[in-house]
C-alpha cells in the first residue's frame, strides 16, 4: 500500500495539481474542471495541513470516499480538517471518460489566526464524520453556497486591505452555518438511510449484550459503535439526537438497563453477579446506573415483582 501524500501548503497543492499559483497564499477557491485528474494521482492517499471545503460532481463515476461509496452524478459536499487521511478511486468498470465540476476552498489554519473562527470551526462537527457521511445538496442549496464562494473568491482577487480577512471570515461562517442547516435537514429527509443505521444499532447492541464475553470485552464504547456501523461518534449522535432525541451513550445505556432488567427478573443471580455478566467491573457502578435510570435500585426492581 502506498504511503499517503502530504500536501501542507496551498501552494503545494496548486503545483501538484498543475494548477496556476494561488492568489492568497492562505485561502484558494478552485474550479475542479481545472483540476487534471490524473489516474496514478487519483489512486493515491492524501492528508492535508489545511481545511479543504468542497462540492464536487463526476458525470459517470463511481467513487469511493473514506469507508463509504458515493455516486458523484448530484451535487456532493465534503468537509475535511487538517491531518485527515483520505482517499479517492474511480471505478475501473466505467471506461467513459468523466467530466468533473464544482469547487473546492482551501484555507490554511494560519488564516483564521486572531479571528472568531480560530476557535469556533471546531464546534462544526461535521468536519470530524467528512470521511463518512457526504452532505447531499438540492440545486437551490448548491446554487446558495457557490454565490458565497463567489464572494469569498471577489474579496481575495481585489486588493488586500485591512477588511478583507474580515469579510472573507464572516462569508465562511455563513457557508458554514448554512452547511449545518442542511446536514440537519439531512438527518430529517434521507429517512431510509437513517433508520437503517437506527436498525443496525439496535441489532449491534443487542447481539452485544446477549454475548456471554461481556465480562471479558467490557461495556460497548460509543467509539466502538460508532466504527462498527462506519460513521463517526459525533455523526452517530447527531442522527440519533434527531431521530430520537438520545445520544449513542444514551441508547448504549438504554440497552444495557432493559438486559439488567430482564436478568434481574427471570434469573437468580445476585446484583453482583449480574453486574458483572454487563461488563462492569465494580458493582456498586452498576447500580449507581441503574438507579439513576429507573429511580429504584437493582434490589427494588427485583422485589416488585415479588
């Protein structure tokens, strides 16, 4: 396997790609038909230093991106921060030559240096699942991003002055947060897609708690989950928050009280014993949950049906 390229500089990128150097040495809008799509380069991994926003559309192709694999033919977003490894293939079944469009903005971290977004760009969390979930846009919500792309690329080809990072600033944040609103409109209309993630949840945690090894493999973590149904945690929760208004650990302990529940119901095993079959290494965490779950302790469940 090829070791992944490292790309750290805009600039660095332009010449890989042929493209002409970049106007801003920390800020680029490129129009992906510039871009030469060679195929050696399109098998490669890549990792970049700099955040990479993206819409981008292949007339007959199929690609593969992160663990999941996409159809380019509609307008699909992506978001990736530094340092993140990811791959791009072309499926060697199509032989058509594919016509690539849309735009990618580059910015290096340095450009957010003294301003609102330094911080702030790590509460998007959708930067941390980009390898996993693509964000599926509507003409009219492509068409509302690009014209900001437009303006953000207007202000760095103008003379630089003292407003100009400014004003390329607050443009980002409005992409941005006009990128939340559609991830959540996503969540809320790909329904088919989002109920089998819900399915294979609840299937994961139940062949997990019905394990006898739970002793041995301990409580499932969100992280586990999350990479068993191939989407981030952050991602996971999303979705789940706005399926069912709980979080992965939510559902996780949801799980665990309806097995204890039943254990403690059918079986004759002390609290202890059952804590331990769950996972727990100390008793005394088990039904600290428990309670905090139900309002009565593990003891006084088991007594009410006494």
């Amino acid at each position: 396997m090829k070791q992944p390229v490292r790309i750290k500089t805009i600039n660095q990128f332009h010449e890989f790609r042929k493209l002409p150097k970049p106007e801003h040495p920390l800020i680029s809008v490129v129009d992906y038909s510039t871009i030469k799509h060679d195929a050696d380069v399109n098998e490669l991994s890549w990792i970049l230093d700099f955040y990479s926003i993206s819409i981008k559309r292949t007339s007959n192709t199929k690609m593969k991106y992160g663990q999941q694999e996409y159809d380019f033919d509609e307008g699909v977003m992506f978001f990736m921060a530094p340092g993140q490894v990811f791959g791009v293939t072309v499926d060697p079944k199509i032989k058509k030559k594919a016509i690539h469009t849309g735009w990618i903005l580059l910015i290096h971290p340095d450009f957010f240096w003294n301003t609102s977004l330094a911080k702030n760009i790590k509460n998007y969390e959708y930067f941390d699942y980009s390898v996993n979930e693509a964000l599926f846009l509507s003409e009219k919500e492509e068409n509302t991003l690009y014209s900001i792309i437009q303006n953000i690329q207007q202000e760095y080809h103008s003379n630089i002055d003292k407003f100009s990072q400014n004003i390329i600033i607050s443009q980002i944040e409005t992409l941005l947060n006009y990128a939340d609103r559609y991830y959540q409109r996503q969540f809320i209309t790909r329904k088919i897609s989002n109920h089998k993630i819900l399915d294979s949840l609840e299937n994961l945690l139940t062949d997990y708690f019905n394990n006898e090894d739970l002793l041995t493999k301990g409580l499932p973590s969100v992280q586990f989950v999350a990479n068993q149904l191939n989407v981030s945690p952050s991602y996971l929760t999303g979705l789940l928050k706005v399926l069912t208004g709980q979080s992965t650990q939510q559902h996780i302990h949801e799980k665990l009280i309806e097995k204890a529940k039943e254990k403690l119901s059918t079986t004759q095993l002390s609290v202890s014993e059952i804590a331990y079959e769950l996972g727990f290494e100390h008793p005394q965490s088990f039904s600290k949950l428990f309670k905090n779950k139900t309002n009565v302790s593990p003891l006084e469940f088991r007594q009410s049906f006494n």
